[in-house]
C-alpha cells in the first residue's frame, strides 16, 4: 500500500514537472522596455469574444520601443485599418509564435520590406507572409514602436503568445511578470433555475441574491431556499496594481459541500471557440444592462468551451427537499490573490409564486434545427445549431422595417437576410443598400451585396434591419491651401469622410504616380510621408479619389509646391 502511494506521488510530481515545462518561464522578455502594467488581461470578457491576449499601458502615449520578446522571424504581417491595425508575428525556434498589435510604425528593415510590397500592390492594408531567412531577429531587437492603430481604444501594445496549433495562450505562463497584490472583486450573485421545476426562494426566474462582505474581502449570502436543479453566477473582475482598469480573472471554480462541480481557468483557448462567450455568460442580462455574469454551470450543449475543467452534472447544483448544502465559489488572480463567496442553501419544496413568463409567437425556433422566417419582402434563414436554445421568435416588418426578435439572444455564427427589390429600377438600385440600427437607435450600413433582383446581406446580429439609399458623395478636405510651399512638411494630409455608408477606398497620386497614404479611420484622417519618393520640379498635383460602398466617388485634385532634396 505504501509503495502504491509512493508511485502514485512520483507519478503526479513527474506530470506537474511535465506540465511545467509545456510552458518555459526563462525564454520570453518582455516586449516593452518600459514597466508592465495592464489595462486588459488575457481571457478577459469582451464584445463576443475573449480576449486574446495582454493589452500593456504605454504611459498615454505612442511611439515606445517594442522588442522581440526572444530570437526569431518574421512570419506574418498585417495592416489593416480596424482589427490590429499595424501587426507582427514572430516565429521562435521553440515553436511559439509572439503576435505585436496597434503599432504606430514598424523597424527600419521591417518599414522597408513593407512598403516595399504596398507599392508594388498599390495598397496601404496588406497581409504578407515572410519567409523564414527574409527578417531575422534577435532577442531584444527593436521591431517597432507602439501605437494606437487598428480597433485599438487608446495607446497600448497588444501582446500574444500562440502554439503551434495557433492556440493562444496566457503569456503569464510564461513568466511575464505583472504587479498584482489586488484581490479580485465579486460584485453580486445570481441564483438561475434549469428547468420549470425548479425554483429558488419560491421563484422560477432567475434572482439576485443578497450578499454580505467581510473584513477580508469575502461575501456570504443571505441564506437561499431552493429546490431542484439550479446554478449560480458572479458578476466579478480583478484589478492589477498601477491601474484601475476592471480586469478579467484567471481561474473560478464552485464546489457544493466540499464536492467540486464547476471550474474554469483562463489559459488557454482557440480562435474558432471564443463566441462561446455569449454561452458562458448570462447574455440576455448583459444586452439588458451591459453586465457580464459569468456562470459556474453550463446550460446549452452547444457550448463547446476547453477552458472549463471538473463538470459535475455541468456545474448545475441538485437541492433535496430538506437538506443543506454550502456553496463555495473561488476566485483567484494569476498571483494567487483569492475571494471567496459563500451561499447556504436550505432545501425546501415549496409553491413557486413567481413563475418565468414567456412570450410565445407563432414562431418556435428550435436551436437544432434550421429556421427560416420572412414575407413576400424579406427572408431571413438560420442554419441549424445557430442559437444556444429552443425560444418564441419575434418577427414583424412595418413600412420597410423588418424586426429580427431582439438584442437579448445571442447568434452564435452568421445567418443570411434577403430583401425582394424587383420593384426598383436600376438607378436606384446602385445606391441602395441594408442598413441595422445600432444601441444609439441609428442606422448603419451592414456589408450589402446585389444579385439577380435581391440584396442580402449576412449578420450575426439579430435586430432592426431596413433598406436604405446613399446618394451622397464622400467629403475630401486638405490641411494644405493652394499652391502653399511644403518644403518643411515630412507629411501630406487630408481629411476623408461619407456620412452614410462609410470609406470602401481611396488612392492617391502625386504628378500622376501612385502614393502610400495611410488611413486612420477613428480620425478620418489620410496622411503620406514626403519621405517616401521624391517628385522632380515643382509646382506638384495632388490627386485623391475616394469612394463609398455604394460607389458614389469624389476626385479631389489641388496643386502644392516642395523641393525635394
């Protein structure tokens, strides 16, 4: 028996020792020169997705250096104008592959390799491949400097680390090493009953519960009547030190009389599983009041999450009439920072009083199943295993607006809308397009295609969609008069705008040549680098012809003088 135990300790030292080195803590730097501290942590609940990654603080401004966090190349470069905006990858020997996001401007070698491609493509966003002897790296080597391009919300670097499988990793594994002496905050707790059975303090619908904080930071919660199948979810974050930002936690787990049910950690996951974010929270609350609970039970079979780990009964509690039971739900940081939330539960059958009301419509969507809705103006169709669950669909179309249920259920992939314009002409038809209408009660245009005599469009967005027409043309505005000497100026700059649909493109050209000109979409903003080529002579013509994505264009031409030297 002795023996037994022995091996059985050797065996399970030689996995954690195995599970350690998955993971080596001495072969990254970190990526910045300057002091680490976070405004998002890697896992934390965003707009439909987790993030992917370490978002670091550059001190509110742009233009810090970023290095190679170790030797390497360059396998991979975006530019795109939302999304990373100005991004790098970079292969390592050891098979990880580091991802640099929101650059302002890459290295001298890496600028020149780039633009080198947009000119010979004729286009500032690019996604080029390099080849593995093309941008060597050293460890520590200068890559680029920080910036604020793409989606980014304010200056930062956006850090990843992903496996060879292109999973993405929490780059604290790997000894990246963040201040963190803050406990993480649990804010409320929710009580959700399975099925129709089920009831917690004589209610069928989901309740919050009261809670009590201690001295150290724990809670406990007035005591809870329940029966049957019920789960419980936490509205909480974590802070590190040197920010205030509301963080995401690394690790929570629920256990019911010292039995664990529920546990997830945030380390590891894939690209192709994050939506399942709108399933791991309570998404109909978080449409409602913009709060993301995040639940310790899995209730749709849809959601195919790794990152949760020891499901018991899919983390759903089962109350006996007249028992006890002591709910522990942990929360911890990446640091080990712990809080914890109590909740007794008394076992009592008793008469529910407030039931779940539900509206039903002529229309049952069953989530396995296709569904197709519509009239002789639109159609819409969801491909089957698209919702999380079987629900009453909303639909209606009043003078042209066609509402798709509401905000309150999550999508979980794309579905198709289809609008009959057989009744317009073709004139009108080039500036028509489909249009949603956003949280501000405004209607934006949705990517629009035109075929045969329909328009469609795919969304995962359920809500208010209509048609709309386009018939003005984008604005083009200098920041330069007429004729005006530019001899000290490193950079050309006009402002681009459309009012309706949005920039779909834009060129430029100098005496007739082709330019790079960078866009900022948040500034609306196109700017060339003098820099770049130089133009013989002088005076010089500049040319910009923007379009919108219904094809209205502009052409904006104005002379200038610079000598190059």
């Amino acid at each position: 028996m002795i023996k037994k135990i022995t091996l059985f300790i050797f065996l399970s030292f030689i996995g954690l020792l195995h599970s350690q080195s998955n993971y080596p803590t001495d072969y990254f730097i970190k990526p910045l020169e300057i002091p680490l501290v976070l405004s998002g942590t890697f896992g934390e609940l965003r707009s439909n997705h987790f993030h992917a990654g370490l978002d670091i603080k550059t001190q509110q401004v742009t233009g810090h250096k970023v290095v190679a966090a170790a030797d390497g190349y360059v396998s991979r470069i975006k530019i795109s104008h939302w999304g990373y905006g100005k991004a790098l990858y970079i292969t390592h020997p050891n098979g990880y592959t580091t991802v640099y996001g929101h650059l302002k401007k890459f290295s001298p070698k890496i600028e020149a390799y780039v633009k080198k491609q947009q000119y010979l493509k004729k286009s500032y966003e690019i996604h080029l491949y390099p080849k593995s002897n093309e941008l060597k790296l050293n460890k520590g080597e200068l890559i680029a400097l920080s910036g604020n391009s793409g989606s980014s919300g304010g200056p930062h670097l956006h850090f990843e680390i992903r496996d060879v499988k292109a999973n993405i990793l929490n780059p604290m594994l790997f000894g990246i090493q963040i201040a963190d002496h803050k406990k993480p905050t649990i804010q409320s707790a929710f009580a959700y009953t399975k099925n129709d059975t089920s009831q917690v303090n004589q209610s069928n619908k989901n309740i919050e519960l009261i809670l009590k904080r201690q001295k150290n930071g724990d809670l406990i919660a007035n005591t809870v009547y329940a029966h049957g199948e019920i789960g419980i979810g936490i509205n909480a974050y974590d802070r590190l030190d040197g920010a205030n930002n509301h963080n995401g936690l690394y690790f929570m787990d629920l256990n019911v009389n010292g039995k664990k049910l529920f546990e997830i950690t945030f380390d590891k996951f894939s690209f192709s599983e994050s939506r399942f974010i709108n399933s791991y929270i309570d998404y109909e609350r978080y449409a409602r009041l913009n709060q993301k609970v995040q639940k310790c039970f899995v209730d749709h079979p849809m959601n195919k999450l790794s990152l949760y780990d020891n499901l018991k009964n899919k983390g759903f509690i089962h109350i006996k009439d007249s028992l006890d039971y002591k709910v522990t739900i942990t929360t911890k940081d990446f640091k080990g920072n712990t809080t914890k939330l109590i909740i007794p539960i008394k076992g009592k059958k008793d008469t529910i009083l407030i039931g779940e009301k539900v509206n039903k419509t002529p229309y049952l969507f069953k989530a396995n199943q296709e569904n197709n809705i519509g009239d002789d103006m639109v159609k819409v169709h969801f491909p089957k295993n698209l919702f999380y669950k079987d629900f009453y669909f909303d639909f209606s179309n009043e003078n042209g607006v066609v509402k798709l249920h509401n905000k309150t259920v999550s999508v979980h992939s794309y579905f198709k809308i289809t609008f009959d314009v057989s009744k317009y002409n073709k004139e009108d038809l080039k500036y028509m397009f489909i249009a949603k209408k956003n949280k501000s009660k405004k209607w934006y245009y949705v990517s629009t295609k035109h075929k045969n005599n329909t328009l469609y469009t795919s969304s995962k967005n359920l809500g208010e969609y209509t048609l709309l027409s386009d018939l003005e043309k984008p604005v083009i505005s200098p920041f330069f008069k007429k004729d005006q000497w530019l001899t000290k100026s490193n950079y050309l700059k006009v402002k681009i705008y459309d009012k309706k649909t949005g920039i779909k493109s834009y060129r430029g050209e100098i005496d007739g040549q082709w330019i790079l000109m960078e866009y900022d979409p948040k500034k609306n903003i196109l700017t060339y680098d003098f820099r770049d080529k130089k133009f013989t002579g002088t005076p010089h013509t500049l040319k910009v012809i923007v379009k919108d994505y219904v094809n209205n264009s502009t052409t904006f031409t104005r002379t200038f003088n610079k000598k190059f030297n």
